[in-house]
C-alpha cells in the first residue's frame, strides 16, 4: 500500500517536472531572440562574453590564492640517525618535526598584498564588462540606424516609383521628354542599389554584436525597437570625474595596485627581521630509555645588498602604480572632456533636424511631387526635393548614432549609467 502510493507521489512530482520543463521551453520561445532593446544585449553579454568570463575567472583565482597568502609553510619532518662503537654499539634515532613562523608581521602584510590583488583583479573583471557594455551599445546604436535607413530607404523607393509613373503618364500625354523617364528610372534604381548597401552595413552591425555575444555570426537578432535616451540636462565634467574615481574599473584596479605596492615594500621593509623555527621530537636511544630533543633556530638577515635592492625595487614599483593612476585619471578627465562636448553638439544637430530641417525637407518633397504629378514643375527640382528628405532622415539617424556612441563612451569612462 505504502509502496503504490510512493510511486504515485513519484509519478506526480515526475508529471510536474515535466510540466515544469515545457513550460519554460515555451516561455524562452515566447520570448523570441534578443536585440529588441539595447538591455536585452547587455544581459546577454555579461553571461556569455569570453573576456568578461576569463576576467571573473580570474577574480576567482586570485581570490583562492589570497585565503592562502598568509598562511605557515609546510612543517619539515626530520631523521637523524647517530651509530657509535665503543666497547659496544650504541646508537641514537632524531625524530623532529619543525615550523619556520616569520616575524614582523610578514604573514600580516603578504595577507594584506593578495588581498590588494583581488580588488586589482574586480577592477580589471569590471573594466572588462564597461568595455563590452560600451561595445555593445555602439552596435546596438549602428544596427538600429541601418535598420531605420531600411525603412526610410523604402519610403524614398515608394516616393520614386510615383514620380517615374508620373514621368511616365507626361510623356505619354506628350509633355514631357524621354530622357526625364530615364532619369526617373534611374533614380528608382539608385533606391534599390541603396537598400543592398544599407543590408549589407546592417548584417555587418548584426554580426558585430552576435560576435559581443559569443553567438554565431548568423544567429537571429529580433528587430531593433528603440535607443537609449539621451538625458535632458548633461552633468558637468566634474561631476562625471568624481564618478570616475569611484566607478571606473580601470581606476579601481590601479588603486589596488598601489595598495599591494604598498604592502610588498613594508614586506621587504621586514626582510630584516629574522625568521624563527622551531621543532622536537622523540629520541630512540640503544639500551635506553626513549628520550626527548626540541631545537630552536634563528635566520640571520646578513644579506644587505640583496635586502636594500628588493626595499628600492619595492619604493619604485609604487611610485610606479601611482603614476599609472595620475596617468588614467588625465586619460580619463580628457576622454570625458571630449565626449561630453561631442555629445551636446550631437544633442543640438538633432534638435535642429527635428524641429527645423526635417519640416521643411518634408513639406519641400510633398509639395514638389504633387506639383510634378499634376504636370507642373520640373522632375530636376523633384529629384533634388526627394534627395534633400532623404539625406535629412538619414542624417538624423547618423546623428543619434553619434549621440549614442559617446553616451556609450561616457558610461564606461564613469562605470554606469548616465
């Protein structure tokens, strides 16, 4: 009885599993590829990146070192055998265990230096994921734009058809030259040789970020659906340095670096205090009672010169380290310098083609077609009007492309959002 029910609760939680499993099926389905938004990427890549990856790897591996750093050596067994023969054999066994213990704090401060090591290492795990995280948005960004040139593109192959059909209709009705419905006809085909550079530009941003993904290069991508906003009001270049100190990886991990060369120069500061060891262990004696030896030892620091080098060896590789972050920090200050100032010019052409240029190209196009469609006007003013909305539309999205690139670049200088 017993039994039968086990296996009915066994047969129930494996339906359940079951159901479980399917579920989920369906809802990563449901899901469909990432690519609609910029943070669907951003997840993707902080799981799947191989440098990102390497880098926490390498957390962990200095992390593991570091609970051992400040650890004793391994104690050192010892035998001594002693024979004599005087007037009979008589012999003596050593048997002694020993542990070296460094003085000075040396265990302390090599605790202290893997410790350093370890933030060293978060640093450069962080620097690694900003770097991505900017890479990412940057083809995010480009694979948007060719995906809306696409659309604008086909609007603008619409937009020919209609003006070779009414080329076309006023030549037939005699008001009209053949060479205009030629022209007409090329600038259609112009359209359709334009729409096979703007795929070829989009798979190349496609593949670009299936690559950030560890993803084959031909693995779908769902249709880009909006970019990132740009903030109303952009903080002063101060503000984005004192966030730079604080989050930027690059800057952690050299910070760190001074505090391990810190740590390794006072280490070879204490090279002058000896290190003590100590040990016993029984005594077997022939035709005795076993007895009982305990040692201690002392090194002797007498090694001057090789002690001083390591002590001057130590002092420079810290200035060093704070030389590379005075260094990273000027980098850093000049590279924000530049994309703040990019990005507010970015900001204000939008404005401009937003509220002003895109208008007037669109009022421009849709009155000179009309004009030309009811046999009025002329198809060069037409063609010119086409290519002005065209070249407006196309250069608002080059525009947000550069507006999100150096919002990208802002971010990884600071290590998070704007």
């Amino acid at each position: 009885m017993a039994t039968r029910r086990n296996r009915d609760a066994a047969g129930r939680l494996l339906l359940a599993a079951a159901a479980l499993i399917v579920s989920s099926g369906a809802a990563r389905a449901a899901e469909g590829p990432p690519g609609a938004t910029v943070e669907s990427l951003l997840a993707l890549g902080e799981r799947l990146n191989p440098a990102v990856r390497a880098a926490g790897l390498d957390t962990t591996a200095a992390a593991a070192q570091a609970e051992a750093a400040g650890a004793l050596d391994d104690p050192v067994l010892t035998e001594n055998y002693q024979n004599y023969h005087s007037g009979g054999l008589f012999s003596m066994n050593f048997i002694t265990i020993s542990q070296t213990f460094p003085l000075g704090g040396k265990r302390d401060l090599r605790h202290r230096a893997a410790l350093s090591e370890v933030d060293a290492a978060r640093g450069r795990e962080r620097a690694a994921q900003d770097e991505l995280d900017a890479q990412i948005k940057i083809a995010f960004a480009r694979y948007y734009a060719f995906t809306r040139a696409l659309v604008v593109n086909r609007q603008i192959q619409t937009l020919a058809r209609k003006m070779r059909q009414a080329t076309m209709v006023r030549y037939g009705q005699g008001d009209g030259a053949q060479s205009g419905v030629i022209q007409a006809q090329e600038e259609e085909t112009n359209t359709v040789i334009e729409a096979s550079r703007l795929e070829a530009e989009r798979e190349s941003a496609a593949a670009q970020l299936n690559a950030l993904l560890a993803r084959p290069p031909g693995a779908p991508l769902a249709e880009p659906m909006r970019l990132r906003p740009i903030p109303a009001v952009l903080p002063r270049v101060e503000s984005l340095l004192d966030r730079a100190r604080s989050g930027n990886g690059a800057v952690h991990a050299n910070s760190a670096a001074i505090d391990e060369a810190e740590s390794r120069r006072r280490l070879a500061e204490r090279a002058w205090y000896p290190d003590v060891t100590v040990g016993g262990g029984p005594v077997v004696q022939t035709n005795a009672p076993t007895g009982f030896s305990a040692m201690v030892s002392l090194s002797i620091p007498v090694q001057f010169g090789a002690k001083r080098a390591d002590e001057d060896a130590q002092t420079a590789r810290l200035d060093a380290a704070e030389r590379r972050r005075d260094g990273t920090m000027a980098t850093i200050q000049a590279a924000l310098a530049e994309a703040l100032a990019r990005l507010k010019a970015a900001r204000d052409v939008e404005s401009l083609l937003r509220r002003q240029r895109m208008p007037q190209a669109d009022a421009l196009s849709r009155t000179t077609l009309a004009s030309y469609s009811q046999g009025h006007g002329d198809l060069a003013a037409a063609i010119a009007a086409e290519h002005q909305m065209h070249d407006t539309e196309l250069e608002l999205l080059r525009t947000e492309t550069d507006e999100q690139t150096e919002l990208a670049t802002i971010e990884r200088l600071i290590g998070g959002d704007l």
